[in-house]
C-alpha cells in the first residue's frame, strides 16, 4: 500500500482536495495533516505537522501554500527534510533525480490544477539517481 501525507494553509485547501482525490483514485492512502477550513491559519503549524510525520516514516509529502514558499521555509528546518518547491515538471524531475527530495511543496496562487497534477505525478513516479548526488545529500548535514 502506497503512503503519503497532506497538509495545507487556507490558500492551499482547494488544491489539496483536488489532488487528494487524484491521490486516492491511484492507490495512495493519503494522511491529511490540516487545515480543514479557509479560515487564516499559520502554514509553519501544518509544514512541522506534515514534516514530522514524513521524517517519522519514511514516506512522501505534499505541503500547499499560496506561494508555496513559506511552506518550503518552514519545511527545509527540518533535518531529515529535502523539500522542493517546484512550478515547473522539471523541477519535479530533478528534484526526484538528484536531490531525492521527499517533501513537494506548491503553491495554489501561482501552479494551475493540470499543471500541479503532472508535477505531482512526476515527483512521485521519478527515482533517485544516487551516486554522487547522494554525496552532496549527505553533506547537506555535515
Ligand atoms: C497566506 O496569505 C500566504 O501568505 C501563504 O499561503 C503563503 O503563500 C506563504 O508563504
């Protein structure tokens, strides 16, 4: 069973149903750390919900913002975090490819539905190249 973890602000709610529907249609379990609501909320509280979690067990996550920069800030705090904000399928690629990011963060102000949708896709169907991209990895916390 394939796993991966959710979490969004009031700016991102709408996209992250959008893609948790699409989630669950291709077999994921999906785990929704929040909001619930379009009410403002504070992105760091769900990024460290969100990021725990992935770092705990080993399984991807999506994180949604309106820019989907303060969720890749409040993300990449965390040490066992590799979190890419990508606009781009590229992004999503290379991010996969060299720098085994596990973390895709978003952002619904800025990425359409069809666009995010493929760059979910990619990021979850794109392995890790290792070698000497595993190198640089580790010295990330040198
Ligand atoms: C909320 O208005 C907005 O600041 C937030 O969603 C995000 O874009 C922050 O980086």
């Amino acid at each position: 069973m394939k796993s991966i973890h959710m979490a969004c602000d009031h700016a991102g709610i709408e996209l992250k149903e959008t893609l948790r529907a699409h989630l669950e249609k291709m077999g994921y379990t999906v785990t929704d750390h929040g909001t619930h609501s379009k009410e403002s909320c504070d992105y760091p509280v769900f990024a460290h919900a969100l990021c725990h979690a992935v770092e705990a067990e080993g399984v991807p996550g999506i994180l949604i913002c309106g820019t989907g920069i303060g969720m890749s800030i409040a993300a990449n705090r965390h040490k066992g975090i590799r979190a890419a904000l990508c606009t781009t399928e590229l992004h999503a690629r290379f991010t996969r490819l060299h720098n085994n990011a596990n973390v895709l963060c978003l952002g619904a102000r800025v990425t359409g539905v069809e666009l995010a949708l493929a760059i979910v896709d990619t990021f979850l169907s794109t392995g890790f190249e290792g070698g000497r991209h595993q190198r640089r990895i580790d010295l990330l916390n040198a």
